[in-house]
C-alpha cells in the first residue's frame, strides 16, 4: 500500500502545483525564448512557461519521502536527476533573466557535467555495486573494462545521455514521452534483476512524467526546459550503469540517439560538404520543415520509441 500511494502521490502532484507554476511564470513573463536559428514554425510559442521539470523533481522527492528507500542506489539516483537539474536550472535562469537565448556557455555546461560525474564515480567505486562487466545487447554475454577504460565509458554515458535528451526536448511532449517509454524497458529490466527499490524509484519517475506529461502534450502549457531534459537524461544514464546495462541505452534510447546523430551528421557535412543532409537539425525540425504536423511527428517517435523499448527487453539475458 505504501509503494502504491508513492506512485498517486508522484503523479498528483505535477497535476495539481503545475497550473499554479504556469500562472506565476505568465504573471512575471517568464517562459521559452526561441532561437532565431529555430523553425519559424516554433516562433507562436516564444513565451510559454518553461522549467517544467521542476514539477517532476518535488513529486519525485516528496514520494520519496513518503516511500523511504533503503537501498543507497535509489537515493543516488535522485542525487544524479537533481544535480545535473541544477545544472539545466542555470542554463534556463541566464536564458530568462540575463535575456540570452544559448543560456550557459558549452564549455562552462560540460565542466559542471563532469564534476558530478566524478562526485557519482568517487561514491560508486567506494560501494559493493561498483561492476566493470558490460552487458551486451542480444548475445548474453559481457566484457569487463578495466578502471582506466571504465571511467571514461561512465563519462561519455552521462555527457550523452543527458544532452541527447536536452536535444530531443524540441517538439511538445516528444522528450517526456520519449523518457516514460524508455523508463518503462528499464524497470522491466530492474525488476528481473531483483532491484525491486531501483524498480520502485523508476516506477515514480514515471509516474511523475505522466502527470507533466498532461500540461507539456501539444499544445504545450509548459516545457521540461533544460531543467528538465538534462536531470532526466542524468537519472536514466544512472539507472542503466547501475543495472549494468549502459549499451542498452543506445537501443532503448534510441530516439535520443538519432537525434543526437542528426546533430553531429549536420556539422560534419556542412563543414566538410559545405551543404547540409538535413533541411535542419535535430531532425525533428526536418520532418516540420518538411509540413509534418508536431502531433504527427510526436506520435511516430513514439511509435519508434515503443518498438526500441521493446526490442531492448528482447535483448536483455533473462535467463
């Protein structure tokens, strides 16, 4: 009973303090500055309350009180959404008040990254579930990386993930949905690994996204935000090291992936074809340049989000 209210209380909160957040930020005209570079297509929603992510953090952690883990890995977990949060949190604050649509410099952004990813790899070398074998997707089997290797893999999944999702969050609801989907393969995966408190922590993670997932579906009332996108990405790049199960992530996420890929493809090829592949990227912006109506594009990343997800289970040794 008490796990099931944890899950009520992490999906009723977003649905009841979100519409007062979105009230305050129009009241004192904070919200989303559009990139000049964007879709003109976008420009309509210069102005919708941002920060977002904000909700799912207090459901998250007022569940969390109310669950009260036993398991260190649940409250490290949380450490990772809140940390790299704050991380976003100051990338949206110099975005709307210091009126600067890039928000933090690149490198200042990466810096603070790899200062939690050290803080995350100082506690778990130091803790009993510190494991350097590596699943690999489909072939049950897994290879061991030593320490001078392993650390970092354990960067490069953190760096990735976090900004593949902060890439993804560019169309109404396509990253929180992306990220609910995605959640759902890896508490399949906790569960047969009878990590029932990680399955728990996911299972409220999921639940608080759902209840956001109400005000940010088209048309959006509110966005994740940086805020949002990059804690998320930090939570699931944890969840996968600490199941062990980091290559997983390139399939089950493989939405993030692509859209990361359509980013890095672009650059390559305007900078060595001097012509773009993509009328723009991430390439979510090259389906609306093409007319795709938001929803449509929403709903077919979805769609590829579920067959990945489900394809990620498959691949995962349950025997």
């Amino acid at each position: 009973m008490k796990v099931l209210l944890s899950f009520i209380i992490a999906f009723i909160i977003p649905i009841f303090l979100t519409p007062f957040f979105i009230k305050i930020q129009k009241k004192y005209r904070i919200g989303q500055r559009i990139r000049q570079e964007g879709p003109d297509l976008h420009q309509h929603k210069s102005g919708t309350p941002t920060m977002g992510g904000l909700m799912i953090y207090m459901a998250v952690a007022v569940a969390l009180l109310f669950f009260q883990s036993k398991d260190i890995n649940v409250y490290i977990i949380f450490f990772l959404l809140i940390s790299f949060g704050i991380v976003g949190f100051l990338d949206d604050f110099i975005k709307n008040y210091k009126e600067r649509s890039l928000g933090l410099k690149a490198r200042t952004k990466i810096l603070l990254q790899l200062i939690i990813c050290v803080l995350f790899l100082y506690w778990h070398s130091q803790h009993s579930s510190f494991n350097q074998n590596i699943l690999i997707p489909f072939l049950h089997k897994s290879f061991y990386l030593q320490k001078i290797f392993y650390i970092p893999f354990v960067i490069l999944v953190f760096i990735s993930s976090t900004n593949a999702v902060n890439l993804t969050d560019g169309l109404d609801g396509l990253a929180t949905g992306l990220m609910i989907i995605a959640l759902f393969a890896f508490a399949v995966i906790a569960f047969f690994q009878k990590q029932t408190e990680i399955l728990f922590f996911i299972i409220i993670l999921i639940s608080a996204c759902a209840g956001f997932l109400i005000f940010n579906y088209h048309p959006a009332r509110i966005f994740l935000g940086d805020v949002g996108s990059l804690g998320l990405g930090g939570a699931l790049a944890g969840i996968a090291i600490l199941t062990g199960t980091e290559l997983y992530l390139l399939l089950i996420g493989g939405v993030f992936v692509a859209e990361t890929l359509s980013v890095i493809i672009q650059v390559l090829s305007i900078k060595y074809r001097k012509k773009p592949i993509f009328r723009m990227s991430p390439v979510h912006h090259h389906f609306e340049l093409l007319k795709w109506r938001e929803k449509k594009i929403v709903s077919l990343f979805w769609g590829t989000g579920v067959i990945l997800a489900i394809l990620g289970i498959i691949a995962y040794p349950f025997s």
